[in-house]
C-alpha cells in the first residue's frame, strides 16, 4: 500500500499496488473512455444498438463526450479514493452506481429488441459489468474509514 503523502509509483507494480482491489474497476472507467474513442471515430451511433436506450438520456452528439468524462472522471475518484478517506468511498460508490446504470442500459438496449435483431454478444459482458459495478458499491461503502484498500 502506498502510505499517505507519499506519491504513487508509476510503474506497472506501483499501478498495482495502488489500485489493489479496484482493478476491476480501473477497467471498466479505461472501457468507458475506450468506448468514447471508438465512437469518435466511427460516429454514427444509429449503428450501436447497445446505446440505442443510452441515447433517450445523452444526445447522439455528445455520447462520445460523455464515455469519455465518466471514464475519466472514474480514474480521477478512484486514485483520489485511498487518499481522500472521508470523500473518495462515496465517490468510488457514486462512480460504480453511475457505471452499473450504464452497463445495464446498453445490456437492455441489447435484449430489447426483436431476436432477428439480436447482431451483438456483448449482451452477457454488460449484464456482468452491471453485477460487478453493484459489487464495488458495496465494497466501497463498506471499506468506509479506512484507506478504501482490502490490505
């Protein structure tokens, strides 16, 4: 565990050691602004029928933007977590909370649809992301006042 006040290491042990039981969700922000690259730059998001309930909530315009600031905004609360211990807890919560209503948006937007429709096997991969997202909410809440980390 990186002490307080000391600064990570930026090295792939250090990465490690400093997101130690968060890796899974480390992915799924680095997914997040993954998907939002992808979407720049093959734009029409008509052809992604995962955001097809997404974009009753984000226009079709800004949901590139939008990956990319969740994401980002997740790796901002999820190195601020072990650091921040009154705050970062709730912060990795509300980012997991946002993440799991995400995954089980596009996870719909794929099951909801005539089965001669059903083009994508990503259904299963965000029904899972969804089920690991509720996880970190309940580990984040429950590591609250200590350092955020299962050492």
């Amino acid at each position: 565990m990186t002490p307080p006040g000391e600064r990570m290491r930026c090295s792939v042990a250090g990465l490690l050691q400093h997101f130690n039981n968060r890796v899974s969700e480390v992915g799924h922000a680095l997914i997040m602004v993954g998907i939002g690259l992808q979407i720049m730059a093959a734009p029409p998001v008509s052809n992604y029928r995962a955001l097809d309930l997404l974009s009753g909530f984000v226009s079709a315009g800004s949901i590139a933007l939008f990956f990319i600031s969740v994401g980002a905004v997740r790796m901002a609360a999820l190195i601020a977590n072990g650091r921040w211990p009154s705050y970062g807890p709730w912060l990795r919560a509300i980012g997991a909370l946002v993440g799991a209503l995400i995954w089980s948006q596009m996870f719909l937007g794929l099951i909801a649809v005539p089965s001669d429709n059903l083009t994508s096997l990503n259904a299963p991969a965000y029904l899972i992301f969804t089920a690991i997202e509720l996880v970190s909410i309940y580990r984040a809440l429950a590591m609250r006042g200590g350092d955020g980390r299962d050492d």
